[in-house]
C-alpha cells in the first residue's frame, strides 16, 4: 500500500516509484568510458541476387559478390532516442542524455564516422546504464518510502484487502486424476479441491502433498502467477509466490501466514533470484506494524492477529527448509 496524503492506496509502480527517478542526474560519463574506440563495427558489402532458371534444374536463387559497401553511416539521434524511450518515457530528456553521451564520445576522439560505424554498440550501452540507473534509483525510493511508512506492507483493518478467489478455473474434465495424499487419499487441507494432477509438476505436487501432511497446517494454496497474489518490489514484475499457507503456532503465539517462492536450483544466483530474496529479506528487516517495533520476520498482522512472512526456497533444498515453517506449532488445534 501506499500512504497518499491522509488515505491509503494500493502502491502504483508507475505513478508511486518509477514517475519519481530524477532522470537528468544520470550521468553518461560511464557508459562513454566503456565504449573501447577500437571496437569492431558490423561491415557492409553489396550483392547481386537473382533467381536462376535451368532447363535441367529447378529454379533456385544465386547470389554474386559486387564489393564493399562505402556507404558512410551518421549516428542519428532521434533513432537513440527513440531506443530508450521505454527506459526514459520523456522524449526531450532523452534528448539530453544522448548529447551527454557523444559530447563524452567526441571529447575521447570519436568523430563522425567512427561514431556512425558504432551507433548500433553505442545505443546498447547506453540502454544498459540506463537499466542499471533505473534499478538502483528505483530500489533507494523503495527502500526509503519503507523505511519513512510511505509505502506499507500490511493487511487493511477497513475490509479492503486483497481477497482469495472463492473459486478457481481448471481445464482439467471432472474425473480427472487427483493428487493423492501420504494415506492414499485426496488432498484434505488445499482451499480449493479437487486438487489435479496434471495442473501441477512434479516439485509442486511433492511440496503440496508434504504441506498436506502436516498436522499443524490449517490450509494451503497454489498461487496462480499473474492471476492471483502478487507482491510489488521496486522493480515493475511483481513476485507470485507459489504457495501460500497457514500454520497454527504454540498456544501463546498468534498463527501465521507463509508466503512460499520456490526457485529451480539452475536459477541460484540468478539474478532475478537474487533480486526477489534481497526484496523479501529487506522486508524482513524493516517490516513494522502501526506503533509496533520492526520484527525479524516480514509480519503483517490481520484483524484477528495472525500474522505473515515470506520465504524464497531452492527446489534442492526445501525438504530441509520446510520443517523449520512448523517446528514450533502445535499440534493440538481442531481443525474445521
């Protein structure tokens, strides 16, 4: 949410982080510095091409070498414009920055040609240092909007919060094959059932059926990416976690709500990866609750007290980390 003058929205990428990166502080000194004056430029050469005709062969097409090609390019600065405006929206601003930019070319010794034999090189650099200034500007508003209450990550008391879906929609015909649990039977605990086997892989229906399993498990979901609960970081893609489900704690602990990310261990390090565990553990850290002290764990407590936290778990090692989610339940709660 975002805290909007005397109300509380929902945070808008758009209007509430992206609108608010000062673009005339990017500095394209950098992105001159690492254009090498001797890189190789993509050459040109003219060819003759027509298609043959023999009496005893089928047409097919021939080409000839005529020479190469002397056409000196210019570097057009409309066109690079036009190549970030997805990055910097405002077109005269745009404008600047590429200024900048071959004013720092043209002070190394770039001229014209050599700038019209790299321009195609030098609009790629330049779109990755306006990518990389977009992240970092983006992550600091984010973080300090956090950290000042402007931007909230908590569950409304007014009835405005997000809500499941009362139902979901399945390709699956009626009789298809369910998802059998440790007793052989159907899944008891999912929100929605029945639960299919086809509509999920085969990570996903072991986690599912150990989530099943647990006795201290009050329900579990399968979050729908792009459909259903997303969470916004200060990059645009929201994060959909792939499950969602509530534990009944000790007798003197509210119960809690995990929101579960699970990645494939090829995706270790990756950098989405890394970026969606900074963004969970930084909510982690900083996570408060009205007058409440900031806690351990990203927590965002309900009406009724429960609360909430998110986790990012590797495919390779979620047998050993989803226990720790209930080892210290209860086990004494009758569940309805």
């Amino acid at each position: 949410m975002f805290a909007d003058g005397n109300g509380v929205r929902e945070l808008d990428y758009e209007t509430d982080i992206l609108s608010r990166i000062g673009w005339r502080d990017f500095s394209p000194e950098k992105v001159a510095s690492r254009i090498p004056d001797n890189a190789q430029a993509a050459e040109g050469q003219l060819q003759r091409i027509w298609l043959r005709r023999r009496s005893t062969e089928p047409e097919h097409l021939s080409t000839e070498y005529i020479g190469a090609n002397d056409e000196v390019l210019a570097f057009d600065p409309a066109h690079a414009v036009r190549m970030i405006l997805d990055i910097v929206p405002n077109p005269f601003v745009g404008r600047e920055i590429v200024g900048c930019l071959l004013t720092a070319l043209r002070e190394r010794g770039f001229n014209d040609v050599h700038l019209g034999r790299l321009a195609r090189l030098i609009t790629e650099e330049l779109r990755k240092g306006l990518d990389t200034y977009r992240n970092v500007t983006a992550e600091t508003i984010f973080k300090r909007d956090v950290e000042s209450g402007r931007i909230q990550f908590r569950l409304r008391i007014d009835g405005e919060n997000w809500e499941m879906p009362r139902a979901v929609e399945t390709a699956e015909p009626e009789g298809s094959r369910q998802i059998l649990g440790r007793t052989g039977g159907p899944l008891q605990k999912s929100l929605f059932s029945p639960v299919y086997e086809n509509e999920f892989n085969s990570d996903e229906r072991e986690i599912a059926v150990y989530l099943d399993g647990e006795s201290a498990l009050v329900w579990w979901h399968r979050n729908v990416a792009r459909r259903q609960y997303g969470i916004q970081g200060w990059k645009k893609a929201k994060i959909y976690p792939d499950f969602i489900f509530a534990v009944h704690q000790q007798e003197d602990k509210t119960d809690r709500i995990t929101i579960l990310e699970t990645k494939g261990d090829q995706l270790d390090n990756n950098i989405d990866t890394d970026y969606k565990r900074q963004l969970l553990v930084f909510l982690s850290e900083n996570f408060c609750w009205e007058n409440a002290r900031p806690v351990g764990k990203l927590e965002m407590l309900q009406k009724d007290g429960d609360t909430v936290h998110c986790e990012l778990v590797l495919m390779n090692e979620w047998k050993s980390r989803l226990p720790e989610f209930f080892r210290e339940s209860s086990v004494t709660r009758d569940i309805t």
